[in-house]
C-alpha cells in the first residue's frame, strides 16, 4: 500500500513536469508569435503534441490508481498544484490559439492579396496585347 502510494506522489510530480515543460512551450510560443514568427511557433506546437501525449499517459495511470487508493496530504497538495499548472497551461493555450488563427487569417489574407495581383498582372498583360507590332513585350 506504502509503495502505490509513493507511486501516486511520482505520477503527480512527472504530471507537474510535463506542465512546466508545456507552459515553457507555449510561453515561447506566445512570444513568436508576437514576432509575427508562426512557423518556428508551429514547431513547437508539434513538441507540445508529444507531451500532451506523455499527460495523457500519466493521466490514464492515475485514473486505473484512483479507485485503490486514500490519498496522502501530501498528495492532495501536489494535485492542487498541478490543477493550477493545468489552470496557467489552458489559458496560455487559448492565448496561443487565437495568435495562431490570427496568423493563419493573415497569411491566407496575404495568399488573396498576392493571388488577386497575380490574375491583375495576367489580365493586364493580356489585355493591353502585348506584341510585336506594338513595339513592346
């Protein structure tokens, strides 16, 4: 029983590390994006996918220890820790995922733009008949 529950306070401790490595990740996130830089952004939510990956893990062998286990004191503490570390991470998320839509409204704003004088471009060089006779190409 002793041992179970060392096990319980080790799967919330490695839970409150992959949500400091999350957080650190979207902070960094957060901050390219202010540079307008999406693709080293992007990046890192591909890492984020890896840890979110491992929580889910740890999530499911905490879940499976629930029904067998009184948690400690101790363990209350560390699970208030980690729903305030789960807290920080959701509203960084939203803030990360409205900069990423931004961004991609903005590229796909761009795509338009540059798309739209690419046909102007072509319309107009068919249209002013561009040829020999006239003297320019």
């Amino acid at each position: 029983m002793v041992s179970s529950k060392h096990n319980t306070k080790q799967l919330l401790q490695k839970k409150i590390q992959y949500l400091e490595s999350l957080i650190a990740n979207l902070k960094r996130e957060e901050e390219l994006l202010s540079y307008r830089d999406a693709d080293s952004a992007v990046k890192i939510e591909f890492k984020n996918e890896i840890i979110i990956r491992k929580l889910e893990a740890v999530d499911r062998e905490l879940w499976e220890r629930q029904e067998m286990e009184v948690y400690t004191e101790d363990e209350i503490a560390i699970s208030e820790t980690v729903f305030a570390k789960l807290d920080e991470a959701r509203n960084l998320q939203q803030k990360v995922q409205e900069l990423l839509v931004f961004e991609m409204n903005e590229s796909k704003k761009e795509y338009w733009e540059f798309s739209i004088k690419r046909r102007l471009k072509s319309h107009l060089i068919q249209s002013s008949g561009l040829s020999w006779t006239k003297n320019y190409c």
